[in-house]
C-alpha cells in the first residue's frame, strides 16, 4: 500500500481505527475475500462515523482515486449477494 487512507481530524482515534479497518476490508475483498459478516460489521462502524451520504461518496470517491478499490462496488455486492458467505471482487 502506497497512499493515505481519507481521514478526519475530527475524528477521535478510535474512530479514524474504525475508518481505516473498514478500508483494509475493502481491500481484503479486492485481494483475496473477506467474509461478508465482518465486512458489513465494519461497514455499519463507518456508517456510524460517518451518517452522510454524501460525506460517504466523498471519502469513498476519495479511497478510489488512491487505490483504485471502490467502497461502493463492495458495499453494493455484499448487500445484493446476501447468501455469499465471502465477498470477493
């Protein structure tokens, strides 16, 4: 890895962990698969961090431009595919 995750400073510590561990599931599942139960457990943390929809497609839009993996691709696979045990791009 080779770029910055997208962070606040108005996030606390625990937060921006909570952030970047929702980000490295994303890449897990570009990578080699992540379960989708953990997957969506991170992904409801962000959600909790970050309520917005638009501050969501920010961050996401901003995780992409630097990795090239999309939130919302696996987000959106991980929800339509609820009988996948693990998500895999």
């Amino acid at each position: 890895m080779d770029y910055q995750y997208p962070i606040s400073l108005d996030w606390s510590t625990e937060e921006t962990v909570d952030v970047i561990n929702f980000f490295e599931c994303i890449e897990k599942a570009y990578e080699k698969g992540i379960d989708r139960i953990q997957l969506m457990n991170a992904y409801r943390r962000f959600k909790e961090i970050v309520p917005s929809k638009a501050e969501e497609k920010s961050i996401g839009n901003e995780f992409e431009e630097v990795s090239g993996y999309s939130t919302y691709r696996v987000i959106k696979k991980a929800k339509t595919s609820e009988e996948l045990h693990i998500v895999k791009m």
